[in-house]
C-alpha cells in the first residue's frame, strides 16, 4: 500500500530548488500528486503532495531530501497523511476564478475573503502582486470551491458590491479545466 506526505520547503530564492528535490523524489520512486511552487520576496517556497512507495517512511525520505538541499539553505517539513487526508484535494465542487483589481490598499484580501467564507466558499488558491506602475495596481487571482447551495450570480454580485465600496474591481467566472 502507497504511503501519503505533504512536504513543505522554504529558503533563499536560486535555480536548482526543485531540480534537487525531484530528483531526490525520483531516485525513491516518488510520485508528485499535486504542488504549490513559488517566489515570494527573496524567498522560494514548494508544498507537494507525495505518493511514496510501500514501506518507505516519510522520515527517510526528509534526511535524504534536506542532504540533497543542505548547501541551499532550504527549510524542510514532512507530515505523513492518510489515503483519505491525501484524496481529500480533488473535490467535486464547481470551481470558479475570482479577479480582483484596483489601487492598492488595506484589507482587499480581508474584505473578499471574509465574504467568501461567509458564503462557505472555499478558497483553494489565492495569489496577489502589486504591479508598479505610475500608480501601483494592485491584482489578485483567487481560485474557490463553490458549494451547490450557493447561487454563483449572487457571489459574483455580492462581491462586486465590496469591490464597489473599497475601490477595487471584482470578476468571477467558471474555471475552465481544460485550458492547458
């Protein structure tokens, strides 16, 4: 039976980060089900869902990845998860996407998210960048969960109400999954 981890790594923004981590998970004939890749800052930072083969423990494989890193100055955690806790990220609900845009300010991120989870929107990915021009523009790209009883019409309204009121633009529309 396939074990199941979540590992997070952190550090120094270079190239080579992932080169090193994949190949670490290749060589023990891991499997990525699903990531989070990103620079924030100076800083780089991955979440990877993992499959790992029987009998290897999450354990071994963190010594064996925070060897191949070491030199990097990279950050490593791993968390076992259960088969449920690891099939858990493929929801069947309808997934929209969500563009915020505007002039930069306070509390965008707050006001929109706080009205998601009001509606029991789930956020599934979230992420802003100020953009500098001769005004700094503020953009933010969130993808959510919407649940059945939620009227997608009435988010979208309701959303664009806040937007309204803090300055900023709001769209939402369906995820389209096959847009690779």
């Amino acid at each position: 039976m396939a074990n199941y981890a979540l590992l997070t790594a952190n550090g120094k923004d270079r190239p080579g980060i992932v080169a090193a981590i994949t190949r670490v998970l290749l060589e023990r004939d891991c499997n990525i089900e699903d990531s989070q890749m990103a620079r924030l800052g100076p800083d780089f930072a991955c979440m990877l869902a993992l499959r790992m083969p029987e009998g290897l423990l999450s354990e071994q494989l963190e010594k064996e990845l925070a060897q191949a890193v070491a030199h990097m100055g990279i950050r490593l955690y791993m968390q076992d998860l259960s088969p449920e806790e690891a099939s858990e990220t493929r929801s069947e609900q309808p997934r929209h996407l969500i563009h915020v845009y505007g002039a930069d300010r306070k509390g965008i991120v707050h006001r929109i998210s706080e009205q998601l989870a009001a509606r029991n929107v789930n956020i599934t990915n979230l992420q802003t960048e100020v953009i500098h021009h001769q005004t700094p523009l503020y953009v933010m790209m969130i993808e959510v969960e919407v649940p059945s009883f939620v009227d997608p019409g009435r988010l979208q309204s309701e959303l664009s109400a806040i937007g309204k009121e803090i300055g900023v633009v709001v769209a939402m529309k369906p995820k389209d999954d096959a847009r690779f």
